[in-house]
C-alpha cells in the first residue's frame, strides 16, 4: 500500500468529484412512455483521489458502487454533477476529447469469466487498446508490448496465442489487469476486481495490484464490499449508503474511529478470529431493509435503520463534513461524516 495519504493545501488531486448524481428513470406504458419516477443510483457524493493513493469505496450491495465506476469511466452519462481530471471536467465529453482521457483512466472488471473475449487470444485481448490508440504501441511493436504486459502480470509472455478458457480466474484477472495497464494510464478504477476469486488467490491479485501501483505510480479507485481487503490496499475509505458517502476518512480513521453509525454497525459485522474478542464486542444488529433507491426516506436516508434518529434526521440533509464536537480537533475522529449526531464509538475486533 502506498504511503497514507490525507487533504492536504499544497497537493492538487488528480481526480475531484462534485455532487455527481445518477438517477435511471422508471416509466410505464409500450408504445407511449410516460416517466414515472427514477431510482436514484447516486445523489450527489463528492470527494478527491490524490496522485498514488488508493481509495476505498465500500457498502452495501445495491448502494451505488458500480455505478459511480461507471459514471467516472463516461460508460453512463452523469444526470448532475462534474468530475474533474487535473481541473478538466471530463464528465460531458465525447469523441476525440473522451478518446483521449480515456487513455489515461482505465477499469479493471468484476467478473473475469465474462469481462474478457473467450473469442479472442490473450494477445488481442492485451492488445485491443493498441487499436483505438495506435500511437501508444507501433506495429511492429505490438507483440513485444503484449508479452512485456503478460510478464508484468506475473504470466508466461509465451500465453499470447492462448484463449481465455484456457486461463484459471485469477489468471484471467490478471489480464484484465494487463489490459488496463497497456496505455500506460494514471488511474485505474478497479470495480470489485477479487469479489469473484478465490480467497487465497485474491491476496495475489491484491499484492499484484499492489506491486504495480509502487512501480507505475498508479492511482486507484477501489470498489469493493470485503471491508478486510478494502483495509488492507487503501489509503483513504469512502462508505457508500443508497447513492450517498455516508463518511469518508483514511484507512485509519474509519476502521478505528468510525463516528457514522452506519459505518459503526458495518464494521461490528467483520468476523474476528480470536474468540474471546469476538465474544467481548459489541454487534449492532440494524432493524429493517434498505430502503428502495426509487423512493428513498427524507433528510437522512440511513435515518429509518439507525439507532439514534431523531426528528430532525428526517427534516435535514446531513452534510458530509467534519462533526461539530471534533472541529478544531486533533482526533483521528476529526473527518467528514454525515450524521447530525454523530460520535466516536470503539467497535471491538474491527481492526
């Protein structure tokens, strides 16, 4: 893991996001369409990835993740809201301009079964890239590119002729990887890359990941649900709950000092191998469902799940920002959370 890194005024970040919204719209009828409503994937989540670091996202299935990867990538066009990359709002581009960030932020997949062309060689696949920007890799070079790729990865550069079906899962995600890495991109947003390997073989994925990020000097976002693995390669974390960042601080902060109770009632649910610290932690056990993204509760939206709601939890919106008792503070609970009653707890076991 990189260096931990935190807001700092005389750092600019590679890749600012502000008040990004995605709502998908639900209508009724077959020939004659009439909206409805919308599902409100995202609403308005806001924060800065800093050249080298890793930052986390992590939450509930249905929460927004995957949609946020997709928004950065322009793979779904934003319905508000800007995303910055070193000042340019990239969020409405198209064509030659989107082309040419696109080189330089790139995804690596969830799934490696279906991410990859089981009617492509590995080397078009790794190379495929090379086709939309034939300047990163002449002609005669592209082989030679593919294989030092291949190497790179930790795989036989001799693969190039193989087909995916060929490849175990954490083989194939590794050339995903290598694909993402091809044009030599500055950030990559890796949307839940181990969710679907093998335990032991996610820690090699990771350590890959890991590896390569010193060596390129790589940015990353990463999408996950495993709070462990999210801990164990970022330097900052974001807590998504239904399309908005619940708290956002680094590794630390978060997992030590977690002061949204959504974030607080996540982490007690990390299993602990040690029994007897198992035994002495406290489990916070939410009441209810999610709430449906389409019709989302009032002023807070974790607010009919959590313990400490009061009224005026549906009358306003919390904003993401430092609490009001740890302002002007030194404590490692002095990040942004968006709670109007938020706190520090000690969530036994979650380290």
């Amino acid at each position: 893991m990189a260096e931990s890194l935190t807001k700092s005024a005389d750092r600019e970040p590679i890749l600012q996001v502000r008040n990004l919204v995605k709502h998908f719209p639900l209508t009724q009828g077959v020939l004659f369409k009439k909206q409805v409503g919308a599902v409100k994937a995202v609403d308005g989540i806001s924060f800065d990835l800093y050249r080298g670091e890793t930052l986390g996202i992590v939450g509930e299935s249905g929460c927004g993740k995957s949609t946020v990867a997709k928004l950065l990538m322009n793979l779904e066009r934003a319905t508000a809201g800007e995303v910055f990359y070193k000042g340019e709002d990239i969020s409405k581009l198209s064509g030659r301009a989107l082309k040419t960030v696109r080189r330089n932020i790139q995804m690596v997949f969830q799934d490696p079964y279906t991410s990859l062309n089981p009617r492509m060689t590995v080397g078009d696949i790794i190379g495929e890239p090379f086709d939309i920007h034939p300047e990163a890799a002449p002609k005669g070079d592209r082989r030679r590119k593919v294989q030092e790729l291949l190497d790179v990865v930790g795989l036989n550069p001799e693969y190039v002729n193989r087909y995916p079906h060929q490849f175990s899962g954490g083989q194939r995600q590794r050339i995903g990887i290598a694909r993402g890495l091809a044009l030599n991109p500055e950030i990559i947003i890796c949307d839940e890359p181990v969710s679907a390997l093998d335990v032991s073989v996610q820690a090699q994925v990771i350590n890959l990941m890991e590896r390569l990020q010193d060596e390129f000097d790589l940015s990353y976002v990463f999408i996950a649900h495993d709070l462990s693995i999210v801990r164990h390669i970022s330097d900052r974390v974001g807590v998504m709950y239904l399309g908005r960042m619940a708290e956002i601080g680094t590794d630390q902060e978060i997992y030590e000092h977690p002061t949204h109770p959504y974030t607080q009632a996540l982490l007690s649910a990390v299993p602990v191998p040690d029994p007897e610290v198992s035994g002495a932690r406290e489990r916070i056990i939410l009441s209810g469902d999610v709430p449906s993204p389409a019709n989302p509760p009032s002023g807070c939206r974790f607010r009919t799940r959590c313990w400490k709601a009061q009224d005026k939890c549906a009358e306003e919106t919390p904003l993401l920002a430092v609490p009001a008792p740890f302002k002007d503070t030194d404590s490692p609970a002095a990040h942004d959370s968006a709670c109007h009653f938020a706190e520090e707890k000690d969530v036994v076991g979650a380290a």
